[in-house]
C-alpha cells in the first residue's frame, strides 16, 4: 500500500472527524466564537503534539501494517469521543447550565486528544514512509508531498461528507460505516512492512483476527443502534419524537408533559407552547399598522408566532428559515401551515433572502438569537438593516429584539442596546424600544406608539399574555423614559466589517464566569511568537505561515457569510477550494528541485532560489489581505455568483502559498541544518502551531474588538514582514 494513499485516506479520516466533532463540541458547550475558537484551536495544537512525536512516528513508519491498522481505529476512536460529547452534561450534572471557557477548553482538549495525537502521528510516519521512496536524491519532498497527500484527502472528505454522509447518516452510523469500509479495503495484507516483503503466517493471522475483532465492533455499532441509544440520553429525561439531520446540525424535538422542546444542535432553541415571547414580538409590532398585508418572518416559525400574525388576516406570510431540518420539524409539529394558503414557507439565508427578494412587506418580524457570534451578528449590522429598510412598504415596521431589561441595566448591555439603538437610528426614521420578556427594537420610516393596549384594542386582537394589567405594568412611562435615556451612551455602530455587538456579548459571557480568556489567548499567542523567533527566521516563517493560513480561512469564510449568505455548500465549496490549494501548492513546491535545477547544483539551487520564493510567498499572502476591501464591489458588479468564484480564488491562490512554503521549508531545512534528512514533524508542529494562534486569535480578539480590514492589515503586515527579512537575511 502506496504511503500517498494511507495519508490521502488519513486526510478524508481527519476531515470527517473534525466535521463531526466540531458540530458535537460546539453543540453541547452552546456555541459562540470563543467556543469555536476553542475547538479549532484545540484541534491544531493537539495535531502539533502529535506531528512532534519524531521517536513514535518513525516507529510506526518502520511497518506499514501498524499504520493501516491505527487508520482504522480512528474511526471508533471517534465514535468513543461523540459518546462522551453528548453525554458529558449528564455525567457532570450540568444540566442545561452555561459553562465557562476554563470549562470549554479542558472538556474539548481532553476530548479532542485521542484522535488528534493520533492524527498528527500518522501524518509525520506518513513523511518518513515516503523518505523511503527514490525522491530524486531530495528526501525533503516527503514532506511537500505528505502535506499535499494530506491536503488532497481532506478534500475528499469534506466533499463526501457535504454532500452524501450528512444527509443520509448520523454521526455515529456514518463513522461505523467509514470504519467498516476501511476494513474492508484493506482486508488483504498489501505487505506488512518496508523491509520484510513476506509476513509470517503469525503475522497474517494476527491481522486477518484484528480486522475481524474491528469490523465487529463496527457492525455492533450499525446493529444496537447507537446513534438512537445517545440522542435520548442527552436529552433525558424527554421523550424523543422527531429527529432530522441537515448541514446545519441536528433537529430533535423532545416532549415532556404538556411542554414540547426543540433541540437545534444540542441546545433547546424553542419551547412550546411559547405564547409570552410569540405575542410579544408579534403584537408589539403588528399592532402598530391598521391592516398589515403582507408580512416576512425570518427565522424562528416553529414556535406560535405565525399563529400570532394570522389573527391580523394578512395576505401573505413568507417564514425563511436557513435550516431545512427545522421547515421538517415545522412540518411535524404544526402540519396545518404547511399547505395553508396565506403561509408560504423558505429555506434560505435571511439576510440572502432580504437582499435578493424583489417584495414589498409591511411588517418584518426578525427572529434570530442573540448575536453571539460572527454568523449571527449579520442580522444586527447597519448593511442588514439597510436591506431591511428597502424591502419594507411606505409605513413598514421592522421588530427586533436583544438581552432582556428586569429594571436594572448593567454597563454591558446599555452599551449593547445603545450600539443596536444607534445602528437602528442611522436607517430609519422612528425607532422605538420596548420592554418585555426581551428588549423589543421597533423601527420605522413613520410615526411609531408605544400605547400598545389601545392598539390591541382596537384592531380587535384577542390575547392571553399582553393583558391590560401586565402592559400597564410594564410600560410605564418611567420605564420607557429610562430605556430610552440608557440606550443614548455614544458607542461605536455594529457593522459587517467591525461586529461591535460580537465583541460585547463575548465579553459578557466571559465576565459572568470572572474569566480572563481572552487575556490569556494573548499571552498564549506572544509566548508562541517569542518561542519561535529564538528558534530562528525559518521557525518564525513557518508558524506565521499557519497563523495566516487559519485567519484567511476565516476571514474568507465571514466575507461569504456577510455578501452571499450562510449557505452551507457555498461555504463547503470555499474551504474545498482552500485545501485544493494547499494540495496544490505542496506538490508544486515538492517539485521544485526538478524544475529549477537545470545544470546547477542542488545546495547553488537551494540558495539561489527557494529562499527567493519563499519570501515571495509571504509577500503574495501580505497582498491577498486586500481583499475585503475588493468583495464589496464584485458583488455589485458580479452578483451573487461572481462574488463566490472571486472568493474561490482567492481560497485556492491562498491554500497555494500555504502548501507552496511548507514544501520550501523542508528543502531550506535540509541544507541549512545538521540533519541528514529534513524532519518533517518540525515543520508540522510548527505549522500547525500557527494555525491553532490563528484559529484562536481571529474569531476570538481580533476580529470582534478591531474588525475585519485591521485585523488583515495586522496579517498582511506580519507576512510583509517575515517575507523582507527572509530575503535580506543571508541565511535563515
């Protein structure tokens, strides 16, 4: 078996798993950007320790039958992991209590270091094995060529699990069928190691008994149902009655008694019957016109509000909904809407909806949580509300909501409501805010009332919860007035390109557990620059090499959110195109020497030229961070599918640089150290080291507290940098 296969099936394993055990993570610890940030930021540093593990790797690389047979393990590695995930709640007794990031972090890494120890391992064996091979006198290909090989399989992977795995298997069935099928690939043994050609029949039979052993387990999984068997655990002591999967999660409705829970990725984001919250938003907004005709609801239909807005009769009601698993369990709870002629129901992005509808509404009605993270802030910026504006009739309302106010605002959220009350202001004309359960926005381009009874009254709306006694309680005019007086502090708008209300959710978060997170990323990150400076320029290189690679990742991925929608093929195909790149890159780079080195010696080649490209290389990724300053104007000039294939090139341009400098750097290393060949797991460990700062540092600081174009010119400028003092240097 061909070293080249093994890393390409490890890399489909390994794209695979940090699919599935993202969306696991970041379910059960309720997921915001610090929790993201963590998950991925603990998958590149568990990753790193693996690759730096040189003793173990080149062990395993002595006898590729041990790597076949840790390749099929990972798969129940994870299935082990996804278990735990769902049952951690239960074990620890947390219920459905928030938990702090010290919390987040220890429960990801613990979790996350199975098979990302593992993973890392297998990648750094892979580079020995292929040090095995005639590379043409330069055994510094390996590591290009592994990187590649690598590279090429996580696209595989993602592609397969996009577009097949999640749409037709759970987690767990979907993991115990890559493993059964692994096994059965390698059911015959392909030779059991690099220098003995002929195994023993021991060693045979010790195989053909492992393979056996392992495809059992696989089959018990299929067999008992287990997928079944650890969704009803965690959402015990419910009883489960509807469960839909899509690419963007998990759907299960639970009931207990007379209350009916919804479960979007391990957190209840519904609660029926909700008639408090549904009138409120509703009526707060609906009331304010005479006879509201045609109405758009975005996000947020399976509970009672679309009941809510029939008692006005409208015309029309258009519900957007970006999850298809959620318009099946509308479907399962609520079958009298869906063929119901006044409501016609959508599965898009709300903002791609809002941008793209040529409709006229009266009332739009915006549903969405809180916007605690970069995905979600782009229903609260003043781009989105400018769209809003455009799509609403003469006298049209827009409601939003955001925290709550039980007479006392702290200092976080005057700041909070003050940010979104100025944003609000810069669009429309009147906007009003109201209390409730929620902070009730109310906007519009005429005269809004606050005198919500008489209104009621008046249209003939009947109630249970926005009764005379409880308005007049809550709308006092002492209360409005200080609403009104709190939400005037001077504070900075929340935009697409600086998220302001992103930055002070997380900081709320972190406050209530008294917990210095981001503090402590920072310091984390200078250690990591320091460490690598006193390694010398080309460690320096390599970790900034992956700290860009992740931000521009990122970056890339907030880009399409914002202009073209959270479309989950959209966003696929975007980080498909970036690890296309990076396979790319990696074996362009590894044939370096055998294009350039016509008639000249390999050490003349190595000082002559890949150090030249090498610091061209970080210059090229220094000019890639212009480009959210070039997305905005080709989607007004390309549209919506001009703007993907802009960002398509420039993931795949990216990727390239990526792949193209860890090729470098292992041909740099070989004739610039003491070694006799390059050793690879330094140049992983490094790289990924970056990566897991990058990972980290964008979603959690930089992008929240300085926004996207400083956060680029940072990135931008440190690769400028690192690639002047790479090309003025006389040896790295």
């Amino acid at each position: 078996m061909g070293p080249v296969l093994l890393l390409i099936i490890l890399g489909a394993i390994s794209s695979v798993t940090q699919l599935i055990l993202g969306r696991e993570l970041t379910s059960t610890l309720a997921g915001n950007e610090i929790v993201l940030g963590i998950v991925l930021g603990g998958w590149m540093i568990i990753t790193a320790l693996g690759t730096a593990l040189k003793n173990l790797a080149l062990a395993i690389s002595k006898s590729s039958q041990i790597y076949i047979a840790l390749l099929c393990l990972l798969p129940l590695i994870t299935i082990i992991q996804v278990i735990f995930i769902r049952l951690a709640r239960v074990i620890l007794g947390l219920g459905g209590l928030e938990v702090s990031p010290c919390f987040c972090t220890v429960l990801t890494l613990t979790v996350l270091s199975p098979f990302c120890i593992l993973n890392g391992l297998l990648l750094t064996a892979g580079a020995f094995l292929l040090q095995t091979q005639d590379l043409q006198g330069l055994p510094s290909l390996s590591v290009g060529r592994a990187y590649g090989a690598d590279s090429l399989g996580w696209v595989i992977g993602g592609i397969l699990f996009a577009f097949c795995l999640v749409w037709l298997l759970d987690h767990i069935t979907a993991l115990a069928c890559i493993g059964a099928c692994l096994i059965a690939f390698f059911i015959i043994p392909k030779g059991s190691s690099t220098s003995q050609s002929n195994p023993s029949s021991n060693t045979k039979r010790r195989w053909v008994l492992f393979q056996i052993a392992v495809l059992g387990v696989y089959l018990s999984v299929l067999l008992f149902d287990i997928e079944e068997a650890s969704t009803q655990a965690m959402i015990a002591p419910q009883t489960k009655i509807f469960k839909a999967n899509s690419p963007y999660g998990r759907v299960v409705i639970g009931t207990s008694g007379s209350q009916t829970n919804i479960w979007q990725n391990g957190v209840v984001v519904y609660s029926i019957p909700d008639v408090a919250h549904s009138e409120e938003l509703t009526h707060y907004a609906m009331c304010q016109r005479t006879s509201p005709k045609r109405v758009l609801l975005l996000s947020g239909s399976i509970g009672n509000l679309i009941q809510e807005v029939l008692k006005y009769n409208p015309e029309n009601i258009d519900c957007v909904e970006l999850d298809p698993g959620l318009l099946k369990a509308i479907q399962r709870l609520h079958p009298q809407l869906i063929n119901h002629s006044q409501v016609a129901f959508v599965c898009d992005d709300p903002r791609r909806f809002v941008k793209r509808t040529t409709n006229q509404y009266d009332v739009v009605i915006l549903n969405t949580p809180d916007p605690a993270s970069l995905q979600l802030n782009r229903m609260y910026t003043l781009e989105f509300f400018n769209d809003v504006c455009a799509r609403l009739s003469e006298n049209g309302v827009c409601i939003t909501q955001l925290g709550s106010y039980q007479n006392y605002l702290s200092k976080d959220s005057i700041m909070m409501f003050s940010s979104l009350a100025a944003t609000l202001k810069t669009v429309f004309s009147h906007v009003t805010i109201l209390p409730g359960l929620r902070l009730y926005f109310i906007s519009s381009q005429a005269p809004l009332d606050t005198n919500i009874v008489t209104l009621l009254r008046e249209r003939g709306i009947t109630v249970n919860w926005l009764r005379k006694e409880y308005l007049e309680a809550i709308l006092t005019p002492s209360r409005l007035g200080e609403i009104q007086t709190a939400t005037t502090l001077s504070v900075p708008k929340n935009t697409d390109y600086r998220p302001y209300l992103v930055n002070l959710k997380l900081k709320h978060w972190t406050s209530q557990f008294r917990s210095p997170f981001p503090t402590f990323v920072s310091l984390a990150a200078l250690v990591a620059v320091g460490y690598t400076l006193i390694k010398g320029r080309l460690s320096t290189a390599l970790f900034f090499s992956g700290f860009s690679a992740a931000v521009i990742e990122i970056i890339v991925l907030i880009l399409a959110q914002i202009i073209t929608g959270a479309l989950y093929y959209q966003l696929t195909a975007l980080i498909t195109a970036f690890m296309a790149g990076v396979a790319l890159g990696s074996w362009l780079g590894a044939g370096f020497s055998t294009l350039t080195s016509q008639g000249k010696s390999v050490t003349t080649l190595c000082i002559s030229n890949a150090k030249r490209y090498f610091a061209i290389t970080f210059v090229c990724v220094s000019v890639l961070m212009i480009m959210p300053l070039a997305v905005k104007p080709c989607y007004t000039y390309l549209g919506f599918v001009g703007t993907t294939l802009v960002l398509g090139l420039f993931s795949i341009f990216a990727g390239a640089c990526l792949g193209w400098q860890i090729a470098l750097a292992s041909l740099i290393q070989q004739f610039t150290s003491n070694e006799s060949k390059p050793m690879p797991h330094k140049i992983f460990s490094l790289d990924f080291l970056g990566g897991c700062m990058g990972m980290l540092l964008a979603p959690i600081i930089l992008v929240p507290t300085y926004g996207i174009i400083t956060t680029c010119c940072v990135c931008g400028g440190a690769n400028l940098l690192v690639g002047l003092s790479i090309a003025l240097s006389k040896r790295l």
